[in-house]
C-alpha cells in the first residue's frame, strides 16, 4: 500500500475544507475536566426499537445492545481518566482483563438503576448517578461528555447538566441546532438524496438504482415489479439496525406472478410496524464482487468541533448472506490502492457535506463493490461503528502502522452451541493459548463479556498477515467448539 497515497488525499481534501472555529473550551483547561463517556447504543435507532411489534423481539433487540456496551470499552482506550456509562452493570473481571491489557489506571465503572434502553434519560431520571455527574465537574464547573451516538436523550441530558451551571463539552457531538444532521444523513432515505444532490460534483458517489416511498401498500408494489424485473430487489426501513429492517429477496425466493409476489411482500412488511412509520427505500440486488473488499468495502471518518475532517481506516466488512454486518477485515491488502484512494476521496466528499451542515463526530461510509467493477455506497452511520472499537484496539496494541503490520479480523457475535453461556473467567482460561501476546503482537483480544450471556461472543484477532490471522480464528473456534460441545 502506499501510505503517501493516503496522506495525500486526506491532506488535499482537509485544506479544501476547514472553518475558522476554535473548540469552545481552550486547550489549556481540558486537563482538569473530567472525561464522561455514555453508552448509549439503543438510542441511535430508537423510533425503530419502538416500532417492533413483537414484545420479545423488542426486547432482545435493547439487551443485545446493552450487552454490546462492554464492548465500547475499546473505543475509548487512549482515555486516561475516564467514568463509563453502561447501561447495565459489566462483568468485574472483565475490566480487569481490559486495565491490564492497555495498562489502564484510571476507570469507573457506573450502571443506572433502571435499564429502559434510554441509557441518557435513565441517568437522568437517576437522581444519585446525576449528582454524581455535577460532582465529577467538581470546581471547574467542566465536563466533558462522550456517547455512542447523539441521541435527542443525549441532548436532553447535556441540557439538564447545563442548567445545573455546568459547562459540558461535547467534541463528538453537533450543536442543538444542528442534532438535525444526525438522523437525516444517518439514514438511508437521507444519504440518498445526498448521493442525487452530488451526482455532478462527485461521480464516484453512486448509489445502486432504487427510490424512497412512504407506506407499505405501495412499497410491495413497487418491490414486486422490481423483483420480477430484475430477479432480486433489496427493501430497506429509513434507519434499521444490524440487518434488522433489511430484506434482501433473491431470485427464486418468491413468486414469478406479479400478484403473488406482491402479496408476499406485503405479508413480511406488515408484520413489523416500522415498515409502515418510516420512509422504505427499494434498491435494486447488487451482483456482489467479493474479490473487492469482501464484497464491502468499509471507511471511516470524524468530524472534529472545529470542522476538520479526520480520515481514520478503510476496512472490509465481514456481512452474513443476510446482510447482518457480523465484523471487519482490516491490512493494506484488502483492496488496491486505487479503490483505496477513490472511497476515501469520496468519503471525504461526504463529510465535507456533513460538516458544512453541522454535524460533528464520527461517520462511516459503507459500500458494495459490483461485478461490473463499480463501487456502490449503501448507508453512512452517523456516530461510533462496530468498526469504531477494532481501530481504536489496533492504534493502541499495533500502533499507527498496524494497516501495515497486522492482519486484523474481527466478529461481533460468533454463536456458542445452543444453550451454552460461559462465564468470562471460564473463557479465558480456555482461549488462553490463543489469547493477544503483547510480545509477539498476535492473537485474540475478547471484546465483550456481557454478551455470553446471550451465547455469543466478540472479539478481535491480530495475525502477522492474513494467512496466520485466519489460523488464529480457526484454532481459537476449535477450541470453543471442543470445550463447550455438549
């Protein structure tokens, strides 16, 4: 790879595009603020969350999330002082395999009482764990406040602190007036409409064919002509999560007669009310290149207060046949320089749209590379990604050449058998021949300890290239398998 390659562009695009704005809080003064991170992952999506009509399906959806939220430990690794918010009490020996593995001193651990899903509204509604917040802003009367996303209940909570007298910096965070930009490019129907404004100025921002409306009745109806036409047709809700509100139909999954295939789809639509609540977007079945970024090429970005657009790593995306997005691939080999050069241009394109408008933080852009050699984006999420905690483990275990010198592969939810939870100290006794060796800087890292509860696992695999990496996950599923077999 060439690393010239990218310096170039980040810097061509960074001096094209930089407001005169200064951090509202001089740099001289941060030090004594103390640092609140909020893990708030359910209020990204929320209307979506509300909108599941199974009770159950509901509630799995706000505990695998509050599961997950052990997980954000990673992203906030190069933090030296930090209070985390989880929504629910994570595992104590877990954040001690966390401390010792980046050499953390100073980390407290805070749950609120009650766990709704709205982690900022449950603090507070918290009486004791919002006091404790305007303590943590001690004489300085600072605070400086970190979430997941910028939710309207993190803002309301940034709201609450300020009528308290406290001054509360949010560097990943848009202003009030333009939380706006969160939810509008955060969402499908929103990047679309982007991707139609910029067709002129940027020709490398497509979009596969495709069109929004606004209920179900005309949206199966529409998806039928597509899917007879075009034998496959993708329905995506404005802002789903993880796979769920997507539906990627192929060839031979439903019926040839016009009539038929639009009952069915009405059928699947009707039964979750989201489809109905929100914009639905139809796009066209992409014929995926695999070849190219695992079919899905990945890249992400922040947005800092001052406007300046920081291009952080390209990955691939591992996705299941589903479209779950299951975790990332990342090392210069995963695509060639000139794919790799052409998507972050274009993502830098885009953040210089968001960041005209307002928004600030992170962002992502996500892509579907096509047979006929076409790169196709497919979504952009406005806030920390599942990518977001893997980069931040590889600046810190690897160092800032680890695209270079690593081959690093992640899952967000690799499945135990059916009915196994191990306990976190169990795994790592098990797992201990494949653990991360901070001498050899190969091996498994464990990203989460909450959701075994769920039978599930997360973690991160480091490998001197890609060959060793997949060995590494091999033996470590081996091992998994064997120990927990019943």
């Amino acid at each position: 790879m060439n690393c010239d390659r990218i310096n170039a562009c980040a810097s061509n695009r960074e001096s094209q595009f930089m407001q005169e704005k200064t951090d509202p809080i001089p740099a001289e003064t941060k030090k004594a603020e103390k640092t609140v991170y909020i893990c708030n992952l359910s209020e990204d999506v929320w209307p979506f969350i509300e909108a599941i009509s199974d009770d159950h399906a509901r509630a799995l959806e706000i505990d695998e999330n509050a599961n997950l939220s052990d997980r954000d430990l990673f992203t906030n690794s190069e933090e030296s002082d930090l209070v985390f918010i989880s929504p629910k009490p994570i595992n104590e020996a877990f954040v001690q395999y966390y401390k010792n593995l980046f050499g953390i001193r100073k980390l407290e651990m805070l749950s609120p009482r009650i766990h709704s899903g709205e982690t900022c509204r449950d603090v507070y509604e918290d009486k004791e764990l919002f006091e404790k917040l305007i303590e943590f802003a001690n004489h300085v009367k600072k605070l400086t406040l970190l979430s997941y996303a910028t939710s309207e209940q993190f803002l309301t909570l940034v709201k609450k602190l300020r009528d308290r007298g406290i001054t509360v910096y949010t560097p990943e965070s848009p202003e009030e007036e333009d939380a706006w930009t969160v939810n509008f490019f955060g969402s499908k129907s929103g990047i679309r409409q982007l991707a139609q404004q910029s067709v002129a100025e940027e020709p490398d921002f497509l979009m596969g064919d495709g069109l929004i409306c606004v209920n179900i009745i005309d949206a199966a109806k529409i998806a039928a002509k597509k899917y007879i036409k075009e034998e496959g047709v993708v329905i995506k809700t404005n802002k789903g999560h993880s796979g769920a509100g997507v539906l990627i139909l192929r060839p031979g999954e439903l019926p040839d007669d016009y009539k038929e295939c639009e009952r069915a789809i009405y059928d699947i639509l009707k039964k979750d009310a989201y489809w109905d609540k929100f914009p639905i977007v139809i796009e066209s079945l992409i014929n995926v290149n695999y070849a190219v970024g695992g079919g899905f090429p990945n890249v992400e970005f922040k947005i800092s207060k001052s406007g300046r657009i920081d291009y952080l790593y390209y990955c691939g995306l591992r996705v299941s046949k589903n479209g779950v997005f299951q975790g990332v691939e990342m090392n210069e080999d995963v695509m060639n320089d000139r794919l790799m050069t052409r998507i972050i241009d274009m993502g830098f394109f885009i953040g210089e749209q968001y960041a005209s408008n307002g928004y600030r933080g992170y962002y992502d852009v996500d892509l579907v590379a096509a047979k006929n050699g076409d790169l196709y984006v497919s979504e952009s999420n406005t806030r920390r990604t599942g990518g977001s905690h893997v980069y931040k483990t590889a600046l810190k275990l690897i160092g800032k050449e680890f695209l270079i010198e690593s081959y690093v592969l992640s899952d967000n939810s690799w499945k135990f058998p059916k009915g196994v939870t191990p306990n976190f100290e169990e795994l790592l006794e098990k797992l201990d021949p494949v653990l991360f060796d901070k001498k050899t800087k190969e091996g498994m890292v464990i990203a989460s300890a909450n959701l075994l509860k769920q039978g599930q696992l997360s973690y991160i695999i480091f490998g001197e290239n890609k060959k060793r990496a997949l060995e590494i996950e091999t033996k470590a599923h081996r091992i998994l398998n064997k120990a927990w077999t019943k």
